[in-house]
C-alpha cells in the first residue's frame, strides 16, 4: 500500500495524486477500516471531486451510483469518519481509508456493513464441532452426576481444555481461532452469543435457550482465559456475595 500522507501531499498536487489510481469509468472502490480495531466497516465508491473532499476535509465523501451525487459519510446521521489515512494499492485501482469513526458506518445501526456472516466455511465447522463437543461433555456430565460438588466439574474441564487450546494452538480449532484473532473477536462473539440467548428466551424456547446459553458461556470461558482471570476467582466471587449479610 502506497500511503498519501501529508507530506506526498506537499511535493504532489491532487492532480498529480489521482494520475497514480486507475479509474474505472471514474470510479475507484474504497475499503473503509477503523484505524483502532482494524475492523473493516464499509465499502463505497470514489470519484475525483469525493476524493479531493475527503483529502481536504478530513472526513470520508463517496460518489452514489444509485442516486448519481456526491454524499459526505454521517452528514444526517452524525455517524462521520474522521479520516487518519488514505492509501491505494500496488495497482492503483482500490483505496484503503483508515478512520475514528463517530458511529455505526451501516445503516442497519451495525457497527461494520460486513456483519452477515456466511457458514460453512473450516473455521465455523470448527466452532460447531467445539460447539457440540461442549455440549456433549455437559450433558455427559449432568447425566453421571447430580451432587452439589460435581456438578459444575465440567466447566473446570472446560477451562482446562480452552487454557490447553491457548497454549499449544492446535490448527483448525476454533478456540485457536479465537485466540489468533484476539481479544476483540472474543467480545464480538460474546456480544453474538448473548443476544441470540436473549431471543431464545424471550421466544419462551428453552430448548433453544440451553444451547444458547453453553454457547455464552463457552466464549466467556476462551475470554476469562484470554485475560488471565481464572474461573475459581469467578466463583469465590459469587460465594463471597452469597456469603453476605441479608439486608431484607
């Protein structure tokens, strides 16, 4: 990637700078990443004019094929991005804009306009394998014992599994997954998770709201894991609280 930076900006004129990307009936695509969590937000269109707004304002312009006008990104909703870098590829024919966005960039109120997720693919056949793998175990485990003290041992066999998982990053596991991709993916689908739990319960489906809620608790468990926070802390936690004085 070629960055046009301030300083290419003071020796090339706009003239100049558009000389170097190859338009395709006056258009070139630009990819949209925020500069923070490099996640990739939206696509759209540029011409030469949203080009040299976006350079001069600072904030992104694209050129609408459908309605044939220029638009200025969050102009109505307030949702702008304040642009921290422009670059075009080695052919010259796709731009990259890093942006601080103030908002969603989709007009769904999504955080990215790529949140339709397609399955099928190696790694979500991994994430329903260790899926059903988790389920599997805890249903074995409800079903040998029902005492107070073994009934949750399949959480700490959970966690023992996620923390080797960590360690030796097994190929095509979705917990290594997980961890390659970072902390922000483990929230993303934390976020995913609790809220297909809250539509299994608030459709009153308690078949689908135990299988959700393994799904949650599963990703808090990689998550508890990725901070270094062992599950035992969680649970003197929770009796601590337990152990406290009734104020009723």
């Amino acid at each position: 990637m070629t960055k046009v930076s301030d300083e290419i900006k003071e020796q090339l004129s706009l003239e100049q700078v558009v000389e170097h990307i190859r338009w395709d009936e006056g258009l070139v695509p630009a990819i949209v990443q925020d500069v923070d969590t490099r996640e990739v937000l939206m696509m759209a269109y540029m011409n030469r004019e949203s080009l040299k707004l976006s350079l001069e304002s600072g904030e992104t312009w694209f050129w609408s094929r459908s309605r044939q006008e220029l638009w200025n990104k969050g102009a109505t909703s307030g949702n702008v991005q304040k642009i921290v870098s422009l670059k075009y590829d080695c052919d010259g024919d796709t731009l990259l804009v890093e942006v601080k966005p103030k908002g969603p960039a989709c007009h769904t109120g999504a955080v990215t306009c790529f949140h339709n997720e397609i399955m099928g693919l190696p790694a979500n056949r991994a994430e329903q394998d260790t899926k059903e793998e988790a389920r599997s175990t805890a249903a074995s485990s409800t079903s040998s014992s029902t005492d107070a003290e073994s009934r949750f041992e399949v959480l700490a066999e959970l966690e023992s599994v996620i923390a080797e998982r960590e360690r030796e990053r097994p190929e095509g596991a979705y917990t290594t997954y997980l961890f390659d991709k970072g902390v922000d993916k483990i929230l993303k689908k934390i976020g995913e998770e609790a809220s297909e739990t809250i539509i299994a319960a608030k459709n009153k489906d308690n078949d689908e709201l135990r299988l959700e809620v393994s799904d949650l608790m599963y990703h808090l468990l990689v998550l508890l894991q990725e901070r270094k926070l062992p599950l035992d802390d969680i649970m003197s936690e929770l009796s601590r609280r337990h152990e406290r004085p009734r104020r009723d």
